[in-house]
C-alpha cells in the first residue's frame, strides 16, 4: 500500500504530471484542428499551378479549377518547340494531346519537371477519361442535359435493426472513429505508462534502493505496488482527462448555443417541426443534427467503462512484463533487446487495429480480441461496432486470467532480478531465474 | 540471551553453494563483526536474516522464535549495495522508510526529524537526495536504517564508501546504540574496523564457517607467547624453554629480538635472565591481530 502511494505521490506531484494532464486535452484537438485548418489553408490558397495544353485533337476544354491554370497552346505549335518552351518557364508540366481517334485514344503525355503525384496523374486521367466518355456519349446523340442528369450524388443513411426490432441510426464513420481512436489510445498508454514502470524498476535497481526496500517487503509485493501505483496516476489522467474533455465539449456546444438534443428533441425535427428550431439557425442544418444525434446515440458510460477495463486490463498485462524486464538490466540502453518480445504483439495488434476496423465480425477480429495479447486494442477497435456479450465477458475474463498470469511470471523473474547487478543477462538466465526457487 | 541463532543454514545458487551448514549465535547487546573475503557468504547469510531470500534449510531464531515477518520491525538494514530515491526530498524519504518499518507517518515524522537534528542535517530536510553531498546521502541512508529503534542493526560493509569523518561519526553512533541495548551484526572484509567495535566474531569462508566466539577468546587462543623486545647489547644463550625466533641488527649495538616462550614459562623468568645480559629498551607480546588470524584461517583452509 505504501508502495503504491509513494508512486502515485511522487508522480502525481511532478510539474511535469500536472502540464501533461491539462494540456493534453488542450493540445490534441489543437493539432488536430490545426492540421485540418491548414491542409484547407492550402487547399485554398496553394499556388495555382500553371499547366500547358497542346491539344492537337481540339475536343478539350479544361475549366480553370482551383489548383491548376491550363494555357491552350496553338495548335499549329509542333511538340518540340513547345517543349523547349515549355523548359524556360516555371510552368508545372505541359500536356500533349494528339490527334486521336475516340475508339482508341493514345498518345497522351504529360511532360513535367519534377515526378508528378499519383492523385495528379490520375485527377488528370480521370479528366480525360470522362470527357472521352461524354464524346462517346455525344455521338449516340445524348444531350448535354441528360448527361448531366446522370450525375448523381447520394449519402447511404445505414440502420441497425436491433433484436427488440427498434431501429437505431448506426454510423460507421462514428464506430471507426470511436473504435480507432480508443484503440489507439490504449496502445500508448500500455506503452507510456509500461516504459514508466520500467524506468522506475531500472531506477530503483540502479540507485540500489531496492534492497533497503525488500527487506521489509516481498518483492512481490513491491512490483506489484509499482505497477498498481503507476497504475493508479494512468486512471487519475485519464479520468481528468474525460472530465476536461466533457466539460469542453459542453462548453463550446453552449458557445454555439446547442445543447445535447434529447431524442424527443430529434423526433421533433425528423418530423420536420421547424417550431423549435427557429432560435436556433444551426439546428436547420440536418446534416449537423444527424451527426448530433449520433453523437447522443454513443453509449457513453458503456464506452467508457470498457475502455478503463481494458486499459488497467492491458496495462497490468504488460506493465508486469516491463517491470520484469527493468529488474533483469542494469540500465535502459540493456533494455532494448528484452523490449523487443514484449512490443512486438503490442505493435502486431495496433496494425492489426486497421483491419479489425474492417471487419470487425470476421473470425481473425474475434480472435484478435479474445487473446489476452492483443485483445485490449482489438476490442476496443470492436466495441464501436457493438459486440456480443458473451465475447465480451470471454474476452474480459481472459483477459484477467492474462494478466494474472504475466504478473506471476514476472514477478518470479523480478523477484531474482533486482538484486542482480552488473550480471550478463540473457533469455536462458532470465528462464534460470523464472525457475529458482526462492 | 542470544538474540540471534542461526542453525545449520545452507543456501546454494544454481552451480555453486553459498552457505553449508552455518550456524552462529549472536549474543544480544554486543557489536558482532561476521568477517569473510569477498564471496564467502556474508551478504547471503545476512540477506536471509533479512528474509530476503530464504534458506535451502536451517532455522533462524529470533529472541527464541522462529523468523517471521514481524520480525521486519525490529530489525535494520544497511545493504552493502545501498541508494535512496534521488529524486525524492529527505523528510520524505525518510518517512516512507520509517513507515516501510512499521512506524505510523506520525513516528516516523517525530523519529526521523529527530535523527536529521542530531546530525546536523536539519537545512536539507526540504531538499532531493540528488542535491546532497555523498556524505550527507551516507547520513541519510544511516538514519533509515536506525529510525525506528531496532533492536538488531545489521550491516553490511558499512564503512565501505564512507569518509574517514563520516565513518568515525558513525562508529560513534553504533557504540552508542549498543549500550543503549541494540545488538550490531557487521560484516566486513576490512578487520581494522572490527578491532576495534567487535566483541565477537564468527569468520566465514567458501561458504562455511571456520571460526567463532568473542574476540578476546580468539586473540587468546591464538596468542602463542612470542616477545619482541628491543635491546642495547648482544644476547647471549638463554635456557632451553626460551627459543629466539628472529633476530635483527638494528645498528650501534641495538637490536631486535622475537623470542617465544615455550611450556608456559612466564615472561617474568624472561626477563629475569634477559636483565642481567642485556640492556632492555622495550619489551611487549605479541599480539595477533585479527587480520593475522583471519589470514591464517583463510590460508590455512586454502591449503587443505
């Protein structure tokens, strides 16, 4: 106990802890919108690229868009001339079309400086492509109007049937948002939070403090204590974390002067009520109350307790694995080849994490999230999408049964290993020490 | 009373055997120096006092009972591989310690103030152990070991790394607590320090015991009637129980003589027959000192 809050003291009271902890909440979303903002900054304002056009054939019309300028060529212009041209000016590349017969179009060419992108060249093949297309179209005497009334845009709107029947508005993009990022938060905090407990083991096995220490406890008792402490100062951030992030989210919807619609509130503009919308210019917007009502729709509490689950579950997991790998070296730098073993289904499951969210009813998904290796990522990537109770509770159950086990091995591995200095260690020492008796 | 008996301890790691068959017993209220080279053993047999590691087999009695955790309480520890959390401030480190001991926050506050004042640390209290000096981390790390009053302070190559002030401050405080009623174990390789604090001793080498008892009985045992004396003007024959053992031209008609006496002949009948033929200028027996005994044991065993 007393280990356990002499961790949680000594970290909890760094400057450092405290930055961390508010800022984090603060400087995600900062980035985040940051990057968004520039990336549409750019979209906007990037440099007009200036693009020739030789088109020999005479079909094409390229509308100016917001990234590139055409300059048409003359057509009596021969392709040498303009390519020398071309080179003198700072233009970004120079197209040729020949004359070409419309069943079989070839000899289309793209002359540039620098190697073009692959979104480029396939913004400018698509280009050409639908023109050909309505070329060909045109000569079965198709109107322009009807071509146009071709052009369709739809948004899939995507239900779950639930098994009382109920209808509930899913979201995909909201299940593989909340699925990735919980996912993905787990995976650093495993590794944050198991490099700390490393340090610290390493710490106290080089200041030599550790000896002091299990003569007065098992040291058992003091991995166990470390773990649990470190443990301890993970939820504490996490759960200021939610806290902040709750009180911001309500803060800027109070900004704009939305509050949470309840479900009647919803129903109410389904229906197509504008009544108590009419202080409330945002709410017309039904894309906005569409993602609104999803939003309200997310199991919160569902969510958030699986997720702590699973975080202490994971973190317990391999943070006793960290631990045991700190009481084996003398210092961080002998760390790295007994990380190796121990991140590796870390990093197999956060790769994983990507086709998880895929398919998250496939068989390698239920596995993934059944072993107690990976099922902290897994799972949580699942959980969005809804999962059965009974692989929940399997998943859970074995989960604990892990980390029990891993705790035990590493605590035999520890138990020899702090009191080891200077020793080469090796995985066939390492074996020797799980094997000793006491 | 014995506060300690160890009985017929063994300890082996996996290739070699730590400890076989030692058993001591350490007189309560005495400073016991437990002595062996490097690698004999002392750190293993002290480290299963401190139930660290347990034995392969043998028992360990405290005050005539069993070891058993409570038995953290009144014991203390000073490791020979020792640190404390460098980024954790004095005060609070010691609490934590005394508390790790058994004491409540409360004791361990009043205690380990107590200890800083004695020994003049009280301007550090507020600050890390990475900003003391190495001595001032020594007196620190004293300090844990003795806060909470243990009646049985174990340790371990104690004057290994401290300064000559440091350690001499230290001895102090260690005579102090044994006639306070604190029973010291030390271990050591270094015998000077044990000349002076030990009243008993009990030498381990490759893993076994070789020697025990209190020092005087030692010393006694192992004096063997040998005299140097230093002279003006030669020696003569002597009679047949006194046998010269060296002799040394010391210049301008001094010397040095060893003479041991044989079938117990006093050194009064030495000295009777040296006056009359010598001018005496010192005369003393030979002593052996405990690092002389401790060579020969360990020499001793080699060679068997």
């Amino acid at each position: 106990m007393l280990v356990i809050k002499r961790e949680f003291l000594s970290r909890v009271k760094k400057r450092s802890f405290l930055i961390a902890t508010i800022l984090t909440p603060l400087i995600f979303p900062a980035i985040i919108g940051g990057m968004i903002y520039f990336y549409m900054e750019d979209m906007k304002s990037a440099d007009k690229k200036n693009v020739q056009v030789l088109d020999e054939s005479g079909y094409f019309e390229l509308n100016d868009t917001t990234k590139y300028t055409y300059i048409y060529l003359p057509r009596t212009l021969s392709l040498e001339t303009a390519k020398t041209a071309f080179n003198a000016t700072e233009d970004f590349a120079l197209i040729h079309i020949p004359e070409f017969e419309l069943d079989n179009p070839e000899g289309f060419t793209m002359y540039s400086k620098t190697n073009p992108s692959i979104t480029e060249l396939q913004r400018f093949t698509g280009q050409f492509e639908h023109k050909i297309r309505d070329l060909k179209l045109k000569r079965f005497d198709i109107a322009q109007s009807t071509l146009d009334s071709l052009n369709t845009q739809i948004s899939l709107r995507s239900v779950n049937i639930g098994e009382s029947g109920e209808e509930k508005e899913s979201s995909a993009v909201a299940a593989f948002g909340i699925g990735y990022a919980a996912g993905f938060l787990i995976y650093m905090f495993i590794f944050i939070y198991g490099a700390q407990v490393m340090q610290g083991v390493i710490e106290e096995k080089s200041s030599k403090i550790v000896e002091v220490i299990v003569s007065t406890l098992r040291p058992m008792q003091l991995m166990v204590g470390k773990v649990v402490g470190i443990a301890s100062v993970g939820l504490t951030q996490i759960l200021i974390w939610i806290a902040l992030i709750a009180v911001l989210s309500l803060g800027i919807l109070a900004f704009f002067n939305i509050s949470m619609p309840s479900p009647e509130d919803i129903e109410l503009i389904s229906e197509g009520s504008q009544a108590m919308t009419a202080n409330n210019p945002l709410a017309n917007n039904p894309k906005l109350m569409q993602g609104m009502k999803i939003a309200a729709d997310i199991p919160y509490l569902y969510l958030i307790v699986s997720f702590i689950f699973y975080f202490v579950g994971g973190y317990l997991m391999y943070g006793a694995l960290f631990a045991a790998v700190g009481s084996a070296v003398d210092s961080s730098q002998e760390a790295q080849q007994f990380m190796f073993p121990i991140t590796i289904p870390l990093i197999a499951s956060i790769i994983s994490l990507n086709f998880v969210l895929d398919n998250p009813e496939s068989n390698f998904s239920f596995w993934l999230s059944v072993i107690p290796f990976t099922s902290p990522i897994a799972m949580m990537g699942r959980i969005g999408f809804g999962v059965p109770l009974w692989e929940l509770a399997l998943s859970m159950a074995l989960l604990v049964l892990g980390f029990t086990f891993t705790i035990w091995v590493a605590g035999r591995i520890y138990r020899v290993g702090i009191l080891m200095h200077g020793s080469k260690v090796n995985y066939k020492v390492l074996a020797k020490w799980f094997m000793m008796r006491n | 009373m014995n506060i300690l008996e160890a009985k017929g301890i063994n300890k082996s790691y996996a290739q070699h055997k730590a400890l076989s068959d030692v058993s001591i017993d350490i007189p309560k209220q005495s400073i016991f120096g437990l002595l062996g080279p490097n690698g004999a053993g002392k750190t293993t047999l002290i480290r299963i006092i401190n139930q660290i590691i347990e034995a392969d087999s043998g028992t360990i009695l405290i005050k005539g009972r069993p070891l058993q955790e409570s038995h953290i309480r009144m014991i203390g520890y000073l490791p020979e591989e020792r640190g404390l959390y460098k980024k954790m401030k004095v005060g609070e480190q010691l609490i934590f310690l005394g508390q790790l001991r058994g004491l409540s926050k409360k004791e361990a506050l009043q205690k380990s103030q107590q200890w800083i004042k004695k020994l003049g640390l009280k301007p550090w209290w507020n600050k890390k152990v990475e900003d003391l000096s190495k001595g001032m981390a020594q007196k620190v790390q004293f300090i844990s070991t003795v806060m909470h009053e243990p009646e049985l302070i174990i340790l371990d190559e104690p004057f290994s790394g401290f300064d000559p002030v440091n350690a001499n401050l230290i001895k102090d405080e260690i005579l102090e607590l044994r006639d306070k009623g604190c029973t010291v174990i030390f271990s050591t390789h270094r015998m000077e320090s044990v000349e002076q604090l030990c009243d008993h001793i009990a030498m381990i080498n490759k893993s076994e015991k070789i020697l025990d008892g209190s020092k005087k009985d030692i010393k006694e045992d192992y004096r063997n009637n040998t005299y140097d004396l230093t002279h003006f003007g030669e020696i003569g024959p002597l009679s047949e129980n006194f046998h010269v053992l060296e002799r040394e031209i010391l210049g301008e008609g001094h010397f040095r003589t060893a003479i041991q006496a044989l079938n117990g002949e006093s050194p009064n009948n030495l000295l009777k027959e040296l006056i009359v033929q010598t001018e005496l200028q010192s005369f003393m027996e030979r002593i052996p000192s405990i690092n002389d005994i401790f060579i020969a044991k360990v020499e001793g065993g080699n060679h068997e």
